[in-house]
C-alpha cells in the first residue's frame, strides 16, 4: 500500500515523538540506575508506535482485516519483556515499578502510533511525575532522613544476620544490593531514619555485630 508524501511524513513524527517520550521516561529510570533505562524505554516506545502505524494503516487494502490483532500482540509481548526484569530476593520485590513503566511506554508509544498525540504527551508527562516526585526515597526525604549504608564482611552468616534486622526498619527497599568483590561481601542499601537517634541507634548496632570488616553510613 501507497501513502502520499505527507502521510509518511505524519507516521514519521508520530515515530519521532514516540521515541523522544521512550527517551525521557527511560533517562528517569538510569538516573536511579534500574535495570532498564534509555534504550530499552525508547525503544519499546519505537517499537510499539511501528506496532500499532502497521496495525492501523498496513492493511487498509484488504476486504477483510483486524486492526486490532497487531496492537493485541504488543500488549501481550511487552508483558513478557517486563516479567524479565522483576526479581524477588529476601522477600523484597525489585523491578516493579520499572516493569510496569515499560508496558506503560509500550501503550504510549501505541497511542502515538494511532495519532493520539494528546493522550501520549500527558500520559508521558502523568508517569514521569510519579517515577520523579512520587518516588518513595524522594517522597519521604521531606518527612525522613535517608542515608546511604554500605557494609563489608567476609562471613556470609553475618550478612544474613544483618539482613533479619533491617526487615524491621525502614529501607528502601530498591537501593538493597549485595554483591561478592575480593572475597567480601558488600551489603548497600538506603536507611530510612525519622531523626538522628535512629540513626545512631543503628550506628550502634552495626558497631555491635561480630565480623563486620567495615562500613559506612553517609
């Protein structure tokens, strides 16, 4: 099928605009260096706005055909991207929120691909504010204070012990990381403390647990 010049022009910003929203929601997820950033969101949003131009305009020649079957199979296909990327470890749940900002830029990338300029830029701009002002280190820095915490151990019974503890006070739960460097392990996380007695009644306990190597709170 045949489009005059100016149609082709039309998809091409539709695409265009797609990407640049892909782009400005995946920058906000690198930024707090989650597992998918700018291009994994820009181009899900690029895909999904090909997606839905071929679904809506790549079979208007045909007697008989259902605009609705491509668009049905992106919804469907970005679940699996997204289940991809959602861990469970220490009965934390990490990537969820970022799953579920890619099957959202997929909808908008969709929306593009069908004209809807409208209903992707507030769209984009409505998720952009929840990832950015709603997100709960940033939310709770107003009522809390967040430190950053890193602990070094070489005991792998120790690190298990401390993780008991800190399910009985607040961290965020994203920014918990363990990882295995020079025969150490290097637990980081961000403390939530609601006043500086918190904090060093947590500095105490820290100092308390045997066969910690090392560890910083700023």
């Amino acid at each position: 099928m045949y489009y005059k010049i100016d149609i082709y022009f039309d998809f091409f910003i539709r695409i265009l605009i797609a990407c640049i929203c892909g782009f400005l929601i995946g920058f906000e997820r690198e930024n707090r260096h989650k597992f998918a950033g700018v291009r994994t969101h820009t181009i899900v949003a690029l895909g999904a706005c090909i997606g839905m131009i071929i679904s809506k305009y790549g079979f208007a020649d045909s007697a008989e055909f259902d605009a609705a079957r491509v668009a049905a199979q992106i919804v469907s296909g970005i679940g699996f991207l997204g289940a991809g990327i959602i861990f469970v470890y220490n009965n934390n749940v990490t990537g969820l929120t970022t799953a579920a900002g890619i099957w959202t830029t997929s909808l908008i990338g969709m929306a593009f691909g069908a004209g809807m300029y409208f209903i992707g830029i507030i769209s984009s701009f409505i998720i952009l504010i929840l990832q950015t002002f709603l997100y709960k280190g940033e939310f709770m820095k107003f009522h809390y204070m967040v430190y950053t915490v890193i602990i070094e151990s070489k005991i792998s019974d120790t690190v298990n012990y401390i993780d008991k503890y800190i399910e009985n006070i607040r961290i965020e739960k994203e920014s918990y990381n363990l990882t295995y460097d020079n025969e150490k392990f290097i637990l980081s996380f961000q403390f939530i403390a609601k006043d500086c007695k918190e904090k060093e009644d947590f500095i105490k306990y820290l100092e308390s647990v045997k066969g910690i190597d090392n560890f910083k709170i700023y």
